[in-house]
C-alpha cells in the first residue's frame, strides 16, 4: 500500500510512482543484502542487519506477500531445526533500460535479479534526436507487446543512460554539427516520460555501465574502484566503498576530459582523443580493415593506437589513484575480446614504466559485461534506485 507521502508526486503527465517500489527502509535494506549476498535464512539476515528476529519476520512476510522474495528449499544436515533461504524473486517486478550511444541506441528489459528478457538495438553514423527517440518508443512498444500482462503489470519505470551534452561531440564524430545542434534543447527523459507515461531515472552512460559492474560483480558493493569504458568514445565510474559516486550533476567519473601526455606531441590531449575506440575504428579503415577483421590485432594502427591508449589510460589510474584508494580498475569496451585483452595487457606494462611513487597501484582487471554494459545499467537504476539503499539511487525525473 502507498503511503500518503508516496503519493506526492507532482503527477507530471499523470504518471505515479509504481506501488511497489514504495518500500520501507527495512525493507530496502534487506532486499539489498539479499542482491548481494545471496539467498539467507531469515537468521542470517537478522545478524546481517542488526534488526530484530521479530522485525525481519515482519519484512520477510510483507515481501513474500508482494511476490518480491520468495523461499528457496529447506536446508538440513545441521544443528538445530531446518533453515528456509530467503531469495529475489526473478518476476517479482521488472524494468526497461535505454541507451543512447553515439552510433547506436539500445533498449534491454530486465527482471528483478537482473536477468535480460528481451533486447533491441539499432545503429547510426549520428544520433538524430527525433530518430532516436521514435525508435526507442516503437523498440518498447514491441518489447512491452511481446510480454502478459504479468510481466508488463510489473515494469517499474525506465532507466534512461546516454552521454551528456551529445551535441557537442559532432568533430569527434566527422557528422555535420546540425545534425546534433536538437540535443542542446531537449530533455530526452522528459520526452519520453511524456510519450510512454512510465517515470524515467537517468544516468551518465559510462556510469551506468559502472553500475552494471558494481551489481554484478562479487564483492563489488564493498569495494572502491575506478570503472573505464572503451565505447565509441572513453568514458567511466567511480566506486568508493561499494556506493556509486556521481557527484552534485551526476558527472563524476568523466574520464575522457582527463588531461594525458601523448608520445610525440607536447600538449596534453584529452583521453577521449586517445583512447577512444572511435579513432581506432578510423586508423583500421584507412588499412581497409576492420575491427573484428583478422590481423587486426597485428596491424599497425592497432599497435600505434594501443600503446598511445595504453600509456594514457595507465596516467589517467595513476591520477586517479592518487585521489582515491582503489582496489581495482576494471577495463571494458564493446571491442572484440582479443583487442581488450591487449589492453589490458599493454595498460598494465605500462603503469609499471611511469613513475607512481607514493601511489598504490590498484590491480587492473577486464570487464566482462562489454557492449550491454550501459542498456543493463541503465535498465538496473529504478530497480537499485527503489529497491535498495545505495548513494547511486535517482529519483524518477518527475519527481526532480
């Protein structure tokens, strides 16, 4: 049931909050432990959570009754009576994520424990604003259409992830800057909260990823550790302590204005000019290649790009490891896993030739979620942002 102070919602376009993602603080809490430690006996959850035995019985049964947990099988074979887990229920409820790339546009639907149900993309050489939003309603018209009222009665909202300001970008992208100049004046949420009547949660794209990582990963929500994103430009995210940093505009992390050295040029470049997969698409095509081409790996314009991107992306840690204490960097891209693995690789030679005293190097890992690393994020904020209670959590833009 809502609450009176649930309904508050300015009821932009109609549009209310769904009545499940009104939960209590307990209840928050519990599901979160539950996301990231597993199913748990309501015991365990009690020891986890410092809340009662009495009040987690109360929570359990709430969330049981809402279908948002359900029990696992009993577990036998030590001291004491059996022990019932407690786990997320999968249908329990669901969310759509969209993201918008600067060459393609993505829409996932996903379910509670963040399992993908359904996927659509298209692609472009530049993202025109009516384009791009037409097909992300007509993409969720045919995903919602694909579902029972079951699944579609318990869609939450929208996650929307996509680069800031896309209309300053049309150089990098060799486009005409009218093609991108409609981005400057409109708010893309607001479009499509107006067109699809569902709340919308937004995101950086690069930090949705970082947010698809820090769910997903284990023993991610205890750690601090700097996210990198080689997507069509080089992008990123902070973890520290297990929350999701954005800072006050949401652009903490924006890791492409970062200032490199560059071999061979003597003034600094901007990582997203060196580390971009964008360029590196560029030098392969002036080989004829591409890059899922065979010898790509070998050929002279990946080496070149890779040592630049390397040496940049390992000054860039370094920075940041200065600033923050991190544990670990993890490196993902869209590229194909052998081109990631040789930069993984070539980031790590290179952290060991620059000079990093007084700076303790965090382990370099590869990511693993790759190109659906920001729609999954984007697609995980109404779930995280009503359903636990980290720093990353956004209130739907009609709420703002």
């Amino acid at each position: 049931q809502m609450d009176e102070a649930a309904k508050i919602s300015k009821e932009v376009a109609g549009i209310l909050r769904h009545p499940l993602t009104h939960r209590s603080e307990n209840e928050k809490l519990i599901l979160q432990l539950i996301r990231h430690s597993g199913a748990m006996p309501k015991a365990d959850i009690a020891r986890s959570t410092d809340l009662s035995a009495q009040a987690v019985s109360v929570n359990i049964n709430r969330l049981l009754d809402l279908g948002l947990v359900h029990k696992k099988e009993s577990q036998r074979g030590k001291v004491g009576q059996p022990s019932t887990p407690i786990s997320l229920s999968p249908g329990g409820v669901y969310s759509l994520g969209v993201k918008i790339g600067r060459q393609t546009t993505q829409v996932l639907l996903i379910n509670f424990v963040g399992e993908v149900c359904a996927d659509r993309k298209f692609e472009y050489s530049a993202p025109v604003v009516n384009e791009v939003l037409s097909n992300i309603k007509r993409m969720i018209d045919e995903i919602v259409g694909e579902f029972d009222p079951e699944v579609t009665d318990k869609i939450i909202g929208v996650g929307l992830a996509q680069p800031f300001r896309l209309d300053e970008w049309s150089d990098e992208l060799g486009v005409n800057p009218a093609l991108l100049d409609d981005w400057a004046e409109v708010n893309a949420a607001q479009e499509l909260q107006a067109s699809l009547k569902r709340p919308i949660y937004s995101i950086n794209d690069a930090t949705a990823a970082c947010l698809a990582e820090m769910v997903v990963s284990p023993g991610a929500n205890r750690s601090s550790f700097l996210y990198i994103y080689i997507g069509t430009f080089v992008g990123g995210g902070l973890v520290i302590d297990g929350r999701l940093h954005q800072g006050a505009s949401g652009n903490a992390g924006a890791l492409g204005s970062q200032l490199v050295f560059v071999p061979g040029k003597v003034e600094p470049q901007q990582l997203i000019s060196v580390a971009s997969r964008f360029h590196l698409e560029r030098d392969l095509q002036k080989q004829e290649m591409g890059i899922d081409s065979e010898g790509a790996l070998e050929s002279a314009a990946f080496v070149e790009w890779v040592e630049n991107a390397a040496f940049a992306l390992a000054q860039t840690i370094i920075s940041s490891s200065a600033l923050v204490e991190l544990d670990r960097v993890v490196l993902d891209s869209s590229l194909p896993d052998k081109l990631l693995d040789a930069i993984v690789a070539s980031t790590e030679r290179a952290l060991e030739q620059i000079i990093s005293t007084g700076v303790t190097l965090p382990i370099v890992e590869k990511g693993h979620l790759g190109s659906i690393g920001s729609g999954l994020g984007g697609a995980l904020l109404p779930i995280c942002s009503e359903f636990t209670m980290m720093n990353q959590t956004a209130e739907p833009s009609f709420n703002a």
